[in-house]
C-alpha cells in the first residue's frame, strides 16, 4: 500500500526523465519515466479511476 508519492526531474545523455517514486510499506520503489510513459501511466490510471468508480455505484 502506498503511503507518499514523490516526483523529480533528472537529465541524462538521452535528456529528461521524471522519476516517480513511491514509498510503501515494503520500502521505497522509483521509477525512471520518458514522456511516453509518463503519458501511458496517466491513461493507466484514468482507466483503473473509471473501474473504480463504476464499482461504486
């Protein structure tokens, strides 16, 4: 289960690259994200909010 979200910027011999990293009760995961998928994870989650939200009702 997540417990913080934190989000960062570095640049690389390829360019920029957001980092994610998400700090759980198991330890901290990062994750190094280019525009695709940093794009390809917002879809993700919009999806999983939708799914969500229809179990709701």
């Amino acid at each position: 289960m997540p417990t913080e979200f934190h989000v960062g910027t570095v640049r690389d011999e390829k360019g920029h690259l957001g980092i994610l990293s998400i700090q759980t009760t198991q330890g901290r995961l990062d994750v190094a994200l280019d525009r695709q998928a940093a794009d390809a994870i917002v879809k993700a989650v919009e999806a999983i909010r939708s799914k969500l939200e229809s179990a709701d009702t």
